[in-house]
C-alpha cells in the first residue's frame, strides 16, 4: 500500500469519499490518501493542503502509539489514560467542527486543493 502510495499511481488509484459522492459536502477525512501520498514523496506543504487537520495531528498520534508501545512493555500506564475519555471527546469535537467549518465558504482554505 505504501510503494502504491509512494509511486502516485493515477488519479484512478485515489478512493473516493461516499459522504462527498452522496452529499457534495466534506468530511473530516478528505484528503487523507492523497495526504499521506505527499507525505510519501516529500511534498509536506501540499499534505498540508490536502487536509491540515490531520497533518498536525501527525506528531501527536506517533507520540501516542509510540508511548503505548513503551507503557505495554515497561507494563506502566500511558501519559495520556489519566485523561483519555476526555482527549476522545475532545478530538471528536474538533473534527466535527473542522468537518462543518471545512464546507463553509470562508473557511475554503480548509477544502482538500492540488497547488
């Protein structure tokens, strides 16, 4: 999947969304593929573009799977499972906000575009 994503296989390649095949609206998660494709070839600026929610979220989502990895085998808790149900409600908010945001015309900057 990765040396498909790193080759940028055609547009043909790209899956497409069914929230905006059904509703001409944005999810959260537009983007995405194409996303980690740029990351792939270098290209941050454009995986920025291609869905900026997701691409800072990046470090933090390594820095959490990798704390895990580290607290399941030190058999200690994670920084973050004090506080987990309340990180989860917070991020489900985010995206949703960034998921109506995203469809507004002033906010148009936040739609998946090719530079």
């Amino acid at each position: 999947m990765l040396l498909i994503l790193y080759l940028k296989v055609g547009e043909e390649f790209w899956l497409f969304c069914p929230i905006y095949k059904l509703t001409g609206l944005y999810c959260p998660g537009c983007g995405i593929t194409r996303m980690l494709s740029s990351i792939l070839n270098g290209n941050f600026y454009q995986a920025f573009r291609y869905n900026p929610l997701v691409f800072i979220l990046i470090p933090f989502m390594i820095f959490h799977f990798t704390d895990s990895i580290i607290a399941f085998y030190k058999k200690r808790k994670t920084i973050l499972e004090k506080y987990e149900p309340y990180v989860w409600y917070v991020l489900i908010g985010i995206f949703m906000v960034y998921g109506i945001l995203r469809n507004i015309p002033l906010f148009s900057f936040l739609k998946p575009t090719s530079i």
